[in-house]
C-alpha cells in the first residue's frame, strides 16, 4: 500500500525580493548603505511627510531592465507605478508604491535541472520594482517595539515565479541560479544575512488528478536551509491535514527556525485587498526599443556563457564548471587566481574540494571568504614550486580562514617550508624502513600498498613538511635494493 503522501503533489511558486544596488532609495537621495544607526538615512519623503513628493530613481529602472533580461523576460514599454494599500506599523504612508497591472518585466524564465538531473525551465510571471517598507526592532525583555526607517524607499524588484517548482530542492536550485544571475549582472549583492535577497514561499499540495490546492504563503524567508525545511514541513503538514478532513486555508505563515514549524500570521490577502490604484504623484515609464536594446548590450557574462567557456578554454568537468558559476564570488576568484598563478586546475581544486567544504561547515556563502584571490593564487604558488607539501597547503587554508594573511608569511611564521633536502630525507626514510622490516616483506611479496604506508609514516614523522614526489622516488630506490 502506498504512504499517503505518495498521493499528492507538491506545489511551490516563489516571490523573490531583492534589494536593488542603487546608491540612493527609490523615490529620495537618501543612502541605501545598510548597518547605520537607526533613523539616520531617512528624509520627509521616505518617511511620508505630508506634501513630500517621489521623484524615481532613473538607476531603479535600468536595473530592473537588466534583471527581466537576463531572466528572458519581455520588457514593457510602457508600464507604471501603483499604490499597494495596507496599513504597517514600519510603512508610514500606509501604502506603499509598486507596481500592479502594467509590471516592468513579464513572461521569462530560468534554466534549473529537476531532481534526476534534467533541465527544467521555471516560468517567471513577472518582475516588478516597488520600495522597501522600514524594519521594527523588537525588545524581547521589556515587550516594545520601535521603528526604525533607514529601510524604507530601498529599492526593490520583486520576481514572481509560476508555481512551476516541484519539490524542496527544485526550489533551492531556483533560487541559487537566481541569486547567481542578479549577483553576475550586478544589480544586488544578494546578501541574504542583511535582507538583501529573500522570499515569499507559496505552497500546496494535491491529489495528482485533482485542480491545485489552497496555497499558503510563508513570508520574509532569508536563508536556503530554512526555506528547503519549511517546504518539507508545510507539505507534510498539508497532507496530515487532509489526511484528517481537515481543510487548508489560505494564510500568511511565519517559519520558525528553531522549532521547525510554521505559525500563523494573518489571512492570505488577494489583490483586491489591497486596493490597486495609479500612483498620481508619479508618471507612467515609458521606454524605447533603443533604450532596451542598450540596456541588453551592457549584459555582462552571465553564468551559462562562463560554464561554456571554462569547459571549451580551460578542459574543466561540466560538474567542475557548474560549481564553480554558481557563484559569481567563487567564479571571479577562480578566475583571478587562475590568472596570477597560471594553474587554473589547481586553484579549481581548492575551490570545489577544501574551501567548499569548509564553507559548508561554517555555513558561509562564497561572498563571505575572507580572503583574497591574490592569497589562493599564492597559495598555489607555494605548493607548485615545491616550498609546501598539498598536506601543509591545507593548513595554511586552515589559518587563511581563521587569521587572513600571505599564505608566505604563514608558512614562514609556523615553520612549514617543505625538506626537499636529500640527506635529510634519507635520514627520514632510513629510521622507517628500521622501524618498520614487515612493510618491507610486504612490498618484496607484490603489495603495493606497503609503499604509501611507509611513505605515511615518513610524513607523519616530518609533520607533512617533507617533499612527498622525492619521498616516493627514495623510498623505491631504498625498496628495490
């Protein structure tokens, strides 16, 4: 008998917001820089003093061009702004301007593979541009909350995908291909810890020959791991619910990472609740073909064209290539490093093997490596020209993470310049093969294996530091004597 949950399929349609990397906000010159103190950027337009007009930003545009091109959108000629109304403690107009009926960008899409590993094309609804709403700050101790508007009038575009998404890890692909994307054309810097990038995840679920289920929508999510999580639970939860003839409505939730469930926070609005209405203090954008065509031709190389040419120029892996542009921090460096130390297979390695693991481990994004690609390309360097053993290079990465510095000074402060002097390394190999006659015996009768062992025991006694290509080359000398 099949699990219940074998019945259903699951839906999940994605609102991406994404802070735009415009200098100035949307509708004012106030600064967009995030981490000042609170109420210090903020004027009496993005704080809605009365009589205060928006003038937008010409620069909000063009990035929002950029970003429909790049995910094969169509882009309006002729579009507007609107006023969304809703009443917010940290929305001081009570509304707020976006854009409704005539979005900038509709009608694209982005590549993912599904989970067998096919490619799949994830629809775009549309991609719109609208302001960012302030942030409350809440007192756990004392119960207050206060406001702080440094956020309000940021400029954002919102990308709404077509419930095209099928599962927790088609979602996670989407989003990573689609942060990817805004990083390469340089339009976000997508940093998902300071609200840069994130989502509004829509989910239902249902019996494969029946019409789509009662969506809910979990709001404001802002990391990977726990947007792939709260799909998981709210399937499951889903299923249990109709399993017991319970109904689904539609509702805003809130994911709570700790627990690992979902709360509710308010009724699902429709776009009739909020009341759509032309925005009067702003006029209608309209663009030419000659406008749209130059914002195509100042593109940069997105993803795909770089995977293409690291895989025709340079001989990587198709797996090595897609590692390495998914993204834009981790493709530049390679690129950089690769340039300086002439060995970009190597410099790839690090990459995709040591640093991603490390990564991984202290749950960092490539942006976050705290190091130069200057430093990888030296590092490199140093193992190439036979000052350090592949063995001490991964714990120079070790302190390049903790303590960033010239991989050159490390090795010198610590002592880890590799013995690639012969006597020394004969004494080495010497006091083994005394220490050790059974692996002897052993290579003598056909095992080869012995010889890496006592080659193990060589570096273990040198502490990594001696020359493993002159040690193999040694040890068989001594060997076959």
């Amino acid at each position: 008998m099949k699990m219940a949950n074998e019945d259903y399929e699951l839906i999940v349609g994605l609102e991406v917001h994404a802070e735009l990397s415009t200098k100035t906000k949307i509708f004012c010159s106030c600064p967009t820089e995030f981490g000042a103190e609170p109420n210090t950027h903020i004027c009496p337009i993005c704080t809605a003093m009365p009589g205060a007009l928006p003038v937008l930003n010409e620069k909000v545009v063009e990035y929002a061009v950029k970003a429909g091109l790049a995910t094969n959108c169509t882009i309006s000629q002729d579009s507007k702004n609107d006023r969304k109304n809703y009443f917010y403690p940290d929305l001081p107009k009570s509304y707020q301007i976006s854009q409704f009926d005539k979005p900038l960008c509709e009608h694209g899409y982005i590549e993912i593979e599904d989970d067998f590993g096919n490619p799949k094309k994830i629809r775009i609804l549309r991609i719109h541009i609208e302001e960012d709403a302030g942030k409350l700050n809440h007192n756990e101790f004392t119960g207050e909350s206060l406001v702080d508007l440094n956020r309000s009038g940021v400029p954002l575009i919102e990308i709404v995908s077509e419930p095209d998404l099928r599962s927790s890890g088609e979602a996670d692909r989407y989003m990573k291909k689609l942060k990817s994307i805004l990083q390469y054309i340089d339009v976000s810097d997508c940093k998902m810890q300071e609200g840069s990038l994130r989502a509004d995840v829509n989910v239902s679920v249902h019996k494969k020959d029946e019409p789509f289920g009662t969506r809910t929508e979990m709001k404001n999510m802002n990391s990977f791991k726990s947007i792939q999580r709260a799909i998981e639970y709210e399937r499951e939860r889903q299923i249990y619910e109709l399993e017991h003839g319970n109904k689904i409505y539609q509702e805003s939730l809130r994911w709570d990472d700790v627990d690992g469930r979902t709360y509710q926070m308010r009724n699902k609005e429709d776009a009739q609740d909020y009341r759509y209405f032309p925005e009067p203090d702003l006029v209608a954008i309209k663009l030419s073909e000659e406008y749209i065509e130059k914002m195509k031709q100042e593109l940069p190389e997105l993803p795909e064209k770089r995977k293409e040419k690291y895989m025709k120029e340079l001989g990587l892996s198709e797996k090595d290539a897609n590692s390495l542009t998914s993204s834009k921090a981790f493709s530049d460096i390679f690129e950089k490093a690769g340039e300086i130390c002439k060995n970009y297979k190597s410099v790839c390695n690090w990459l995709n093997s040591d640093i991603a693991r490390i990564l991984n481990e202290k749950e960092l994004e490539a942006e976050q490596i705290p190091f130069s690609a200057e430093d990888l390309a030296e590092l490199v360097s140093l193992i190439d020209s036979g000052v350090i053993s592949s063995s001490i290079g991964k714990k120079v990465l070790d302190e390049l993470f903790e303590n960033p510095r010239s991989p050159k000074k490390i090795v010198e402060e610590k002592g880890w310049i590799q013995i690639s002097d012969e006597n020394a390394i004969k004494e080495v190999i010497t006091k083994i093969l005394e220490a050790n006659p059974q692996s002897i015996a052993d290579y003598k009768a056909g095992k080869d294996r012995a010889l890496g062992f006592l080659v193990g025991q060589a570096m273990k006694e040198t502490k990594g530091k001696a020359n493993p290509k002159m040690l193999n080359e040694m040890f068989l000398e001594e060997l076959k004597k």
